[in-house]
C-alpha cells in the first residue's frame, strides 16, 4: 500500500518492521543491527520531510504533526515523556579520544535533565546522518553489545564557529565576493571545533526512546496510524 505521508506512515511501518524482526530473532543475533538500520530511517526521512522548505511539501500539507513536534522538541528533556525511559548521559569528548574510542575516559558527564529534546534529536539525526555512530559490550569484546554512542560536533566550542555566521548573516548589503570570503571562514571555523558530544544509553534504553519517538510522529489525526 503507498504512503499517505512519509512523516507518520513511514516511521509507524519502520517500528512494524522493528517489532516483526525482534520476535523471529530468537538469538538476538542481529538485534542491534536491526535497532540502528530501522531507527537510521526513522530519525533521518521524517525529520527531514518536516522541515518546511523541503522540496515534497509535506511540513506544509501535515502541519499538525509539524506542530506536535516542534512542541515537544522545544521542551526540556527532563520535563518530557523521553526522560524517565531513556536514561541517556553526555559526555564532552576530543577528537583524539575519540579516535581512541575513550569514551569512559571522558570529561565529567552532563545530565541532560535541563537541554532542551531538540538538543538530544539533533545529536542522533546528526550521528546517523554521518555515520558517527559507536557499540560495544560494557562485559568486553565477546558479549553481546549492550551500550551505544552517538557522536555530533559540539556547536557550543564556538567562539570561532559562529562570529563568522553572524557575520555571513548579517552581510545583505555586501558584495557576493565578500560573502563568500565570510561563508568560507565560517566553514574553515567550522572545522576547527575540538570536542564532540557523545550520547550514551543502552541498547534497550535506545529502543525505547526510538518507539517514544515514532509514536509521537505517528500521534496527528491527520493521517492516522490505522491508515498507513
């Protein structure tokens, strides 16, 4: 059956798919797998069609789940129906620890009771948008993974980062040679950000939030969940 949306419709059949794989797999062999490869599609393809200049119109044509969402991901994270599930921590990471993958050798975690869930989104979608994505068994090397890091550029180490964006913002007046001289020092600052943000949860922790989310994109009356 076509899609009647690939905001609800999409994220509703990719839990579908979740929950159909997860009871055949009686070893658990491919758990993960499966958890990351249905929860890339779901973060990714509606958080996109929602945005409004997306070129298929849908943040326009569903504007209530638009709504819907844009409400939540404004709240605090402690404040929402993610917190008490999802037991995720942060961590501030350099890059050199992160090629090392030392990531209980981080700085001092940060709870994320008080960052808005627009901050915690933004880290999975940008994680699985560019492959920044680490597993591992907390046990050693031959259990089962049990915990799962997602790794996003810390747009907060911005003192470089954003007086070069502003500046590219405010210049309508200039010349199109001096916005591209101010866009391209945003860009080089842009690469010199030292630390990452690193999301840690297990991997039940995970699902859970991942169901929490396709069922809020799945909530609006305009396409109901029966319907796709």
């Amino acid at each position: 059956m076509e899609y009647k949306n690939y905001i609800t419709c999409f994220a509703y059949r990719s839990k579908k798919v979740l929950e159909k794989f997860s009871a055949c797999d009686a070893t658990n062999e491919l758990n993960v797998t499966a958890l990351l490869s249905v929860a890339a599609s779901a973060f990714v393809i509606p958080f996109e069609r929602l945005k409004k200049d997306h070129p298929f119109g849908d943040g326009a044509a569903f504007s209530e789940i638009g709504t819907k969402v844009k409400g939540v991901l404004e709240i605090n994270f402690g404040d929402s129906d993610f917190f008490e599930s999802a037991k995720f921590k942060i961590k501030l990471l350099s890059k050199e620890q992160l090629l090392k993958k030392e990531f209980d050798n981080s700085f001092e975690d940060i709870y994320l009771k008080d960052k808005k869930v627009q901050f915690i989104i933004d880290i999975i979608r940008n994680a699985f948008a560019h492959g920044n994505i680490y597993s591992c068994s907390k046990l050693g090397p031959n259990h089962h993974i049990d915990t799962l890091y997602f790794v996003s550029k810390n747009n907060n180490d911005k003192d470089a980062f954003y007086s070069a964006l502003d500046e590219y913002k405010a210049s309508e007046a200039t010349s199109k040679t001096q916005k591209c001289k101010i866009y391209n020092a945003y860009i080089k600052n842009r690469q010199s950000i030292k630390t990452l943000n690193a999301v840690e949860c297990s991997v039940e922790d995970f699902r859970t939030f991942l169901y929490k989310w396709i069922d809020l994109l799945s909530s609006a009356s305009e396409t109901p969940k029966e319907n796709c």
